[in-house]
C-alpha cells in the first residue's frame, strides 16, 4: 500500500491548510496588502509545499527506491538515511 493511501488524511489535511494559504495571498493581493505582507504570506506557502513534497518523497525513497523491506542492512540504511537528509535539506 503506497504512503498516499496510508495516510491520505493526513495528506489532505496539509492540501486544504495549503488550500486557505494561497486564499490568504489571493485575498492581500485583491485588498492592496503591503507587498511585505504578500511576501510572508507566498513563503509560508512555500514552505508548506515543501514540507508535503519532503513528506512524500521520504516515504518514496524508503518504499520505492531503496525499498529497506528487502534485505536491510546497515549500509542501506544509513545511506538511506542521508539521502532523505539531503532532501529535507534541500527543501528548506
């Protein structure tokens, strides 16, 4: 069973914040907010994005691509481990 099924709640949970966060920018934008306040409002999307995107990719790597259910062994993990470092990283 793929992560997006196990915990689509969840998931969906974070689309819908995501959902009234990009309403928030529509809603400054529409009202002549000051361009700062557009600003924080777009980061704080982005950084919702990337939080999803860095959740999702995680279980991906761990199920899909170095799949540690067959066979795991110290070096799988632990290079499975920094990929998913990397990533998260990445994403910030």
């Amino acid at each position: 069973m793929s992560h997006t099924i196990r915990k689509r709640p969840q998931l969906l949970n974070r689309v819908s914040r995501i959902g009234g966060q990009v309403a928030a920018i529509e809603k400054a934008l529409n009202t002549g907010a000051e361009c700062g306040a557009v600003l924080q409002l777009i980061a704080s999307v982005r950084g919702a994005i990337n939080g999803l995107m860095a959740e999702v990719l995680e279980d991906h790597i761990r199920n899909h691509v170095t799949n540690l259910d067959d066979k795991p062994n110290e070096i799988r993990i632990q290079g499975t481990d920094e990929l998913i470092d990397i990533v998260r990283t990445y994403l910030k």
